[in-house]
C-alpha cells in the first residue's frame, strides 16, 4: 500500500500512530543565598548528586556567581527526591539553600 508516495503497511502505520511522547525531563537547580557555605554546597553536590570534588566546586561557583545552577536531570520522581534530600539535608545543618526542579 502506498500513501504520500512512501512504502507502508498498516501495521507499521498504526505503531507509528499510537507512539508514546518522549517522558519529560526535570532539572533540580540550587539557587545563591548569603548565608549558605560554600563547603556545605559542595557536600550536596557530591553527596546528592554524586559530582566528583572537582565538578561540585565548579557548580557551586557558579551558582555562586551566576545565582543559579543544574545540578542534574532526571525523571519527575528522582527529580522531587534529590530536591526533598537537598532540602531536608540544608535544615538539619540549619542552612537556608534553596533548591527548585525545573521542566527542562
Ligand atoms: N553564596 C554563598 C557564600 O558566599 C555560597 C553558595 C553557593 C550558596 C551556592 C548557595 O547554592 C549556593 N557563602
């Protein structure tokens, strides 16, 4: 069977037809404050977010500078976990970091 001058058959068109969209991605960002030191940033970012020491340092920075920085992407799930570890870790030890997720 022909349809726009291309080869298909009906089998192959109706997979096409019932595909699903790709899933959606969520970045977790770490907002800048003040107050929040630069070690304890560092520690979520290795320990959160699994970054090797030389990559947190760089993140951190620059949110730093910058007021905002990806710390990774990941399904909506794992995306709200990390943000609620992030969070939950910054009040025991009584830091005000910020953490937002993000559609990306
Ligand atoms: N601006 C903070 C300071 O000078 C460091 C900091 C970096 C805070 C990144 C939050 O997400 C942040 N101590």
């Amino acid at each position: 069977m022909t349809k726009n001058n291309t080869q298909y058959d009906t089998d192959t068109d109706t997979l096409n037809r019932n595909k699903t969209a790709p899933p959606k991605k969520y970045g977790v960002f770490l907002l800048n404050d003040d107050y929040t030191t630069m070690d304890f940033v560092v520690k979520v970012l290795t320990e959160i977010f699994m970054l090797p020491e030389e990559r947190a340092i760089a993140v951190m920075l620059l949110v730093h500078h910058e007021g905002k920085g990806l710390c990774g992407v990941y399904s909506r799930d794992i995306a709200e976990t990390k943000q609620q570890q992030v969070m939950r870790l910054a009040r025991q030890e009584e830091q005000p970091l910020q953490c937002v997720v993000e559609e990306v």
